[in-house]
DNA sequence: GCCAACGTTGGC
DNA sequence: GCCAACGTTGGC
C-alpha cells in the first residue's frame, strides 16, 4: 500500500468530475512526464491511495481522496493523431506512455491548501513544495497522516 | 499575465 | 555528451 499525490487542473478535469463517471473511476491519461511516467508503470498498484490536488487556480489545494482501480497499461492516447496528448514516437509495440484507472473515494472534510501545506515544517520534503511541476507524486506514510489530520479526517480513514 | 523552475530538443 | 534555446507548468 502506497500513497500518491495526482495534481489536476480543475477547468480541465476535476474532483467532481470524477465523481460523475460511470463507477467513479477514469483512465488517468495524457502524463507526458518520464518520471511520472515511471511511477504510472511500475510501481503505482490497485489499492494504492491517491491525494486528488488541484493545480493553476487562484488557491490550490488537496481537495479530497481517491485509489488506484487499475495499475499501469498503454495510454492509446498517444497514438490518436487528432489527439492533444499524440506523441509521434509512440506505437502499439512501444507505448512509452502509461496511464492507470482512479476511483473517487471521498472528499476531504476541509480543503487542505497549498498555503497550509507549506507552512508545515514537517511537510516541506514534499515534491509540492521543492518541485512542484511534477504532476504524479510519491507521498509518506508520515506525511498522509498529517494531511489527512489537516483535512478533518477521522482515524478510521487514515487506518484504511 | 508574469515569470521562475525545469524538462526536452537539437546543433555541434 | 554538452549546453543553449525553447516550451510548459503552475504559483503568485
């Protein structure tokens, strides 16, 4: 069991909007980053809990939970020329992108800021806070809790 | 809208 | 293999 944080821009796919798929859950396509690529492929597993945070709006912030429904298989959307995500060098035989199946779990009971979360000196490890850009996140055990306590949730939620 | 950070591309 | 140029992300 593992602990992820997936960023999102909301104008673009939000928490809500996981929420109204069919079964809540959503192919998680189009990362075109090799590191999150890495994780997506092959170390990211059903069960695995995901931090759902929304990046590029005027308060960005964690706004609720979410798991793994499938681990790593081929993004076709790299093979759809008429595609945003295309990538030219991808093919059936070379995927080079990955994606994976995310399945809304609950809303945080509070948001938990970005703000918030770089005031916590216990949080500032974080790739959120040192390297932002990168869109799939490894998370610790000790660092989950804290943001779950942050975000008003009960143990029974962290025990899971 | 600005701009810093940083990942990728491509010339050499 | 280096590194400058360029494009993108995302906080502010």
């Amino acid at each position: 069991m593992a602990y992820w944080l997936f960023k999102t821009e909301p104008g673009c796919f939000s928490f809500d909007d996981l929420k109204n798929r069919p079964d809540m859950t959503e192919p998680w396509d189009g990362v075109r980053n090799f590191q999150a690529r890495n994780f997506l492929r092959d170390t990211i597993q059903p069960g695995d809990i995901v931090l759902f945070y929304h990046s590029n709006i005027p308060e960005p912030a964690i706004v609720g939970l979410a798991e793994i429904a499938r681990s790593g298989y081929p993004d076709t959307t790299a093979l759809n020329p008429d595609g945003e995500h295309f990538d030219p060098k991808a093919s059936v035989d070379k995927p080079i992108w990955y994606m994976v199946d995310v399945r809304y779990v609950e809303p945080l009971q509070k948001i938990v800021t970005l703000a918030r979360i770089k005031q916590n000196p216990l949080l500032t490890d974080m790739p959120l806070v040192k390297r932002s850009r990168l869109s799939i996140q490894p998370v610790t055990e000790a660092e989950w809790r804290i943001i779950l306590t942050m975000g008003g949730m009960t143990e029974r939620v962290k025990e899971r």
